[in-house]
C-alpha cells in the first residue's frame, strides 16, 4: 500500500513547519493553540469581508449585540481561566487552588471572625454562578469537553474545602492538599458528575471534591487531629 504522503504548513501563530499528523495541527504545539483561542476569546481576529464601505461597516456596528458578542466572549475568557491563570504550566488547576486558598487567607484577616464563614460561601457561589455559563461558552469555542485551561472549577471546590474552618496556615495547607488529592483521586460521585453536559460537568464535580475535602476537613478538626 502506498505511503500517505505528509503535508506540511506553517504553524498560524509562530509560522514554524507543521505536518499534518502532528497532534495540534494546524498548530505546532499546545502552546500556539491556546495563544489562538485566547485572540479568538479576545475578539482580536476579524472576518474581513471583499469590500465594503464606511455607511456598510457603520450600521454593521449598530446592529443588537454585534458588540456585545466579543465582549462577553472576552468575560468568559477571562471568569473561565481566572484573569489567565489557566494558561500556567504546569498543573493550571493546582496554581488555580493555590491562588483561591491564598486568596482567602488574605481576606479572612480582614473578616471578623463570625462572618467569615458566610463571606467565603458568597464568594464560592459567585464563582459557581459565573463560572459556569462562562466555561460553557470557552468549551464550545475551543471545542473541547473539559479545557485544561478553564480553572474557575477548581477556584470554587478550593473555597468549598475551607467553608466554616478556622483560617489558619495549618488549615488553609491541609484544605489545599485535601482538595487537590480529592479533585484527581474523583472518588464516586465525583467522576459521574463530569458527564454533565459544557460548563455544569466542568464545574460541578469540582463542588464535589470540594465537599469532600470539606467533610474530611471538619472531622479532622472535630477529632482533634488538626488544630487551627
């Protein structure tokens, strides 16, 4: 049988040679794919058009939601991936978790004491609330299940892990290391709820492995074995 002859193209992004088996073709590496979605997520490419006037271009810009549409993909991008934190390497999801559980350690010196417990459920449902209409809109634009790069996930199960524990470094590491474990071990029902459809399956069983993480979390302190 004939040998399937290889074609070759330049990568979009850094216009390096790309052959056409390569897995991110027509792109040279991960890398360059994301840079493309995220000009793509920007609104920095345009569809340009034969030829057109000024009067065209302008009733163009004033019809409903012309606009609205590269805005809110930007939002997206940026809610979806945490202000770009998804696009680290390596582990995006684990710089993602660090960042959540840094973040509250911060805030919670400047929450007394009895709030602190409703203010971190506000903001693990902020999270939930836009981060799940966001994730759906980058998964579709990607065309991926479960982006890597979509992290807001794991910023929600992190806050979850930490809900109503004294805030302590003591506490904050081992609410990180037990969302971290729980998040990549997927214990049942965890892994089940990934099969929900876009940006619900990507969020919802990271809420999961938070509440394990949770539940584990308030017997260690109700037994005594992690002090605050």
């Amino acid at each position: 049988m004939a040998e399937k002859r290889k074609i070759k193209l330049k990568c979009p992004i850094c216009k390096k040679a790309v052959a056409s088996q390569a897995a991110d073709f027509p792109f040279c590496s991960e890398r360059c794919r994301l840079i493309d979605l995220g000009k793509w997520a920007s609104g920095q490419y345009v569809v340009s058009s034969p030829a057109h006037d000024m009067s065209d271009e302008a009733e163009i810009k004033d019809l409903p939601g012309t606009n609205d549409n590269n805005e809110e993909s930007l939002w997206a991008n940026l809610i979806a991936t945490v202000l770009g934190m998804g696009y680290l390497r390596p582990g995006p999801g684990t710089w993602a978790s660090l960042a959540a559980a840094a973040i509250w350690f911060t805030l919670a010196k400047w929450i007394p004491a009895g709030f602190q417990g409703v203010a971190l459920a506000c903001l693990a449902v902020a999270a939930i609330a836009g981060g799940i209409p966001a994730a759906t809109r980058v998964a579709r634009a990607s065309g991926l299940k479960d982006p890597q790069f979509v992290v807001i996930d794991e910023v929600a199960g992190q806050w979850i892990a930490m809900l109503f524990v004294p805030v302590s470094w003591k506490t904050v590491l081992a609410g990180f290391i037990l969302f971290r474990g729980f998040d990549i071990v997927k214990p049942p029902p965890v892994r089940q709820l990934e099969r929900l459809p876009e940006g619900t399956g990507i969020v919802v069983d990271d809420v999961a492995a938070g509440l394990y993480a949770l539940a584990v979390m308030q017997l260690l302190l109700h037994f005594g074995l992690l002090s605050p």
